[in-house]
C-alpha cells in the first residue's frame, strides 16, 4: 500500500469523525468512487482545476454529516462556533494541506514528504509559509515555543510570522489550551523602538486570546526556531531582513523534541517582557494606586477611560455594580483610587495624549473603560465625562497634552490603539481586544520598559499631521466633540 500524504490523512480524519462512507462523498461530488478511495489511500490528489469545487465539497459533506459530540469536538478543534464558520475552518485546512502536497508532487515527484527537510537558502515569503503547518488551524490544544530574532526581519513580515489577525477577536472567542512561548531579542543590533513597541502592541493584541508570552533573550539573536510540540519544528538562520540560510524543517520525534526543548529553555520567568494581569488584582495588591503616586507620568489613551469621570457619575457607575469580587471592599478602593486620580490631574505634573478617535468613539457609541470594565454611558454621561475632562484640562496647565489624529504607522494593517500608562515604578498596557478581559499586561523587564519609553518620547516629539501640541486646538476638539452630543439623540 502506498503512503498516506498529509492531504489523504487529513480526509480520512474528518471522514471518520463524521462517520462518513467514500459512497456519500462519490455521491455529493458525482465522481466515481474508486477516485474517492484514491485520494484516501494516498495514489493521487484531486486536479487543479476542480480542487477547489472538491474542497468545499467535502468540507460541506463533513459538516452537514458532524452531530453530537463528534461535532462539538471538531468545532473546538478549530476554534469555532458555528456550522458556517466550522465549514469555512475545514476548507481552509483542506487547501493548505493540498496545496502542500501539490507542491511537493512538483518539486520531488511524490506525494509523500520526506520527514525532515533541508535548505540552504530561502526568502522569507517561503520561510513563513513553510511555517504555516496545517497543525496550527487546530487550536483545541497547542503547545508552541519559538525564538526568534523577529525585531531583525522585516516588518511585513513579521505580522505573517506571527499570525496577527482579528478574525478571532472579533468572534470575541478565547483559546485557553493555546500556548505560544516566544523569545526575541531587544538589546543587540540595530533596533527602531517605534515600530518595534507597534509590532509588539500588535502582538499582544492578537495573542491575548490565547495564552501568549514574551520574553527577552539575547540569545534570539540572528536565529529562528519555531516548533510545535509533538508535530513538528522548523529552524534556519537570519541571512538579512528578508531571506534564511541552513533552513530545517522535521517532523521527526528526534529532532523536532530537541528544537523544542532548545526554545523552550530560553523562555523562563526572570526574562518575561510581560506580566498578563487582571485589574482586580492590580487594585487589590495597591499597584493600581501605586502608579498614580509615581513619578514620571506618561499616559496615552487609545480609548477614554475611568480617569475623567466627574465625581457624580463614578458614584453612579458604582452604584450601578461594577467593583470586583466583595462590593464593599472594592467599592471603598475604587472610590480611593478616584479622589487620588483627581488630585493627581487636577494638581500634578504629567504628559497626556489622547486620540482623537478615542474622542469620537465615546461619543458615538459611549463606550468606557472602567476599571477595564466596559460600560456604555448615555448620551447626557457622555457630555458630563467630557466636560469635566476639558475642566481639568483647561485649569491645570501643569498637564501637557497632546492629541493623535492618526494611526502612527500606515504600513500596519491591524488596530494600534492602546491605552498605555508610563512611570518611573509601575508601566503597563491595556490593549484593546474587544472583550476587556486578558488585555492588561504590566511591564516586567527593563528592556521593554526602554523601548516604550523612546516610543513615547519619539512620538510626543513628532511633528506633522500625527500630532496635535496646541493647547487650545486639543480643548477646541473636545468641545467639538461635545456640540455634536448636543444634537445627537439618546
């Protein structure tokens, strides 16, 4: 008999889980079923020209046939929840897996990949899709460790290696078995903290569905392993920004075991970037209040949040439900927390920009970020919130303020929106994933610390349409903002 190719294994698969006979499949695709039992057995793959129409054909067959838990279990194997989506999931796993095989059949005469691969040299297009394995549109359970020198490759190419994509976050879907341990190296060579500290946000965006970590570790340098525990590993050497050398790809237990167990002992907790942590712990342990009292402030806010609520609407808010675990306790810190915000912007010294679209999303839709809790304010909360806000901004001249009109890198293609707070002791980021719930991570390194300060410090200083300085043009916007809540109906 000859070998099964990934695509003929990856039929069989769903065939199975859907207890499906190669005569229903023959029959809903009107082929002879002897063509059926050739793919299954690895002789042959569908034609070019009809693949597609025999894709989605078969992906259509395996849902309609899905039921009960052999269902619930395949759909939790691609992160979905819905037949359409599931269908859709199916079809892409399908395509990948031909593909692969079609190209192989090109390239070596066989269906069959040999199990460990070599290449001298590869352009990065090619390194990320060989990246790619179909293991990786199963995310039931995954186990992921890499290093890689990511901050040395180009930055196109960088989100490919990475996977970044809202799909999942807009489903507002969370993986909790998905693990992805990553270490980069942010101290040696040439590094641009501005799009570096974009592609990070970006990163940590994206993997707050998962279980992401980052971590810094010279050791990345010029290197790439990305494996898979218990499926594959690929590794190669960076050439340049766009290229690999000595490039390995193995799905031999051997070899693909030692590459993991290589980056995996690079990621430990003295060189994590991040601590991921829930706002009812940060309030609770008093590093909440504790970066208020801290000198140095910088705050950037992609999205308005609990620091501008006058004080007869925070009481409302809290009135309304929204402390942490036991109402009594937490309602008494929040209202701590508060008096102490007031005074800090109301008396100190700090540096504050603000989007616009931050502006402009409050009003329209009335979204805040309380506490990270949302909450949606009515039309009348929303102009107190900015009223008050423009009060403090007008009577403290001690706060310097800016405002960002614009996205601060065109050439990205996902949302750079952070909210993000600086000091001297406690710095931390609030990324905007659509869920407030895994978005808060504290800086837990001094390297990441550096390089989200030059950020800052490099876009406070842009000139141009990015940046708003004038005082009066920023508390001119926000009074803009508040006409048009005048005329807007609740």
């Amino acid at each position: 008999m000859d070998e099964k190719n990934r695509f003929s294994l990856l039929v069989e698969q769903l065939m199975s889980a859907a207890n499906l006979k190669n005569t229903v499949i023959a029959q809903a695709l009107q082929y002879d079923v002897s063509y059926i039992s050739k793919w299954l057995n690895g002789r042959s793959i569908p034609a070019r020209k009809s693949a597609d129409e025999i894709l989605l054909g078969i992906s259509h067959c395996v849902v309609e046939e899905l039921t009960g838990d052999n269902l619930e279990n395949v759909c939790q194997d691609y992160g979905v929840n819905s037949s359409e989506d599931l269908e859709q999931a199916i079809y892409d796993n399908l395509k990948i897996e031909y593909e692969y095989v079609s190209n192989l059949k090109a390239s070596i005469g066989s269906y069959v990949a040999p199990k460990t691969s070599y290449y001298a040299f590869l352009p990065m297009p090619e390194f990320v899709s060989k990246m790619q394995h179909p293991a990786l549109r199963k995310v039931k359970s995954l186990d992921v460790v890499a290093s890689m020198d990511i901050l040395s490759v180009n930055r196109e190419y960088r989100l490919m290696m990475m996977q970044i994509d809202e799909r999942y976050m807009r489903r507002g879907m969370d993986f909790p078995k998905v693990h992805f341990s990553l270490a980069i190296d942010l101290e040696i060579g040439e590094h641009d903290c501005f799009h570096d500290c974009i592609f990070l946000v970006n990163a940590l965006t994206s993997g707050s569905h998962i279980n992401l970590d980052l971590y810094g570790c010279s050791q990345s340098y010029g290197k790439i392993i990305f494996a898979v525990k218990d499926t594959y590993a690929i590794s190669g050497m960076l050439f340049d920004k766009n290229s690999c050398v000595a490039v390995m790809i193995s799905e031999e237990e051997e070899i693909r075991q030692a590459l993991y167990e290589k980056a995996k002992a690079l990621c430990v907790r003295e060189r994590l970037l991040f601590r991921r942590t829930p706002m009812q712990e940060m309030i609770a342990d008093d590093r909440y209040t504790q970066s208020l009292l801290s000198p140095n402030i910088r705050m950037l806010l992609g999205r308005m949040q609990e620091y501008f609520l006058p004080p007869g609407l925070f009481d409302e808010i809290i009135s309304q439900g929204y402390v942490f675990g036991n109402p009594d306790q937490y309602a008494l810190k929040l209202k701590k927390i508060y008096e102490l915000t007031q005074n800090l912007l109301n008396k100190s010294k700090l540096k504050l920009m603000i989007s616009e679209s931050a502006l402009f999303s409050l009003s329209i839709s009335g979204e805040l970020d309380f506490f990270n809790q949302k909450v949606i304010l009515t039309v009348d909360q929303r102009m107190e919130y900015l009223k008050h806000m423009l009060s403090i901004i007008e009577n403290n001249q001690d706060i310097q303020i800016k405002m960002v009109c614009r996205n601060f890198a065109s050439d990205y293609h996902y949302r750079v929106n952070p909210c993000l707070f600086l000091s001297d002791r406690i710095s931390y980021i609030r990324v905007e994933n659509e869920k407030y719930s895994n978005n808060l991570m504290v800086f837990n390194h001094v390297s990441v610390k550096k390089s989200f300060d030059c950020f800052y410090e490099q876009i406070w200083s842009e000139e141009g349409d990015i940046i708003v300085d004038d005082r009066i043009q920023v508390c001119n916007s926000i009074r803009h903002v508040i006409q048009g809540l005048q005329i807007m109906p609740e």
